[in-house]
C-alpha cells in the first residue's frame, strides 16, 4: 500500500520512512473490524489478500481517514500472524520441532 495514497507521505528521504511513517499513523487510528484475508491451506503463508486490498482502495477513494485505514491494516496484517501460527501449532502438535 503506498504511503502516497494514504496522503501520509509520499517521497522517502531513508530507507523504512514510509512504514514508519504508516505505523505513526496507525498509532492515531480508531480500531475497527480487521480487513478480510483468505487462508487457502493450513499453516502456510498462502493467502490471498485481493478482498483486504479491494477493501483498502475503496476506503482510500471513499475518502476514509488515512489513520484509520492505517490502523485497520496494522491490525489486519497482526491477525493475520496470529492466525498462521496458531494454524501451524495446531498443524504441528506432537509433531516435535522441526
């Protein structure tokens, strides 16, 4: 998602600016339901993020606050962690490390 759209900043003077400056932004938004990701196997970092992104572009034209799309996306990308590796862990369990 680049920061531009988001109205947050759109040249980079450092490497990892915009990010930052996409965080910063999160830290200000209001949290709502996370953005829709789909999983398409068990434990696997296959997914498939079009309806997260359909979502995102038709806020960002709709005129949502670019804070508040930050945030839903930060929490977004957190679920979806959470969820790969309780998939993983469940996948795994009595498996031992591998």
């Amino acid at each position: 998602m680049p920061c531009g759209d988001l109205r947050i900043g759109v040249e980079s003077s450092y490497e990892g600016e915009s990010a930052m400056l996409l965080e910063a932004a999160a830290q200000e938004g209001k949290a709502r339901e996370p953005y829709p990701i789909d999983w398409t196997r068990k434990c696997s970092l296959d997914m498939d993020t079009r309806a997260m992104l359909r979502k995102i572009s038709n806020e960002i034209e709709s005129g949502t606050d670019p804070k508040n799309v930050a945030r839903c996306f930060h929490d977004s990308v957190a679920l979806m962690i959470i969820r790969f590796v309780a998939s993983c862990a469940k996948e795994r369990r009595g498996q031992g490390l591998s």
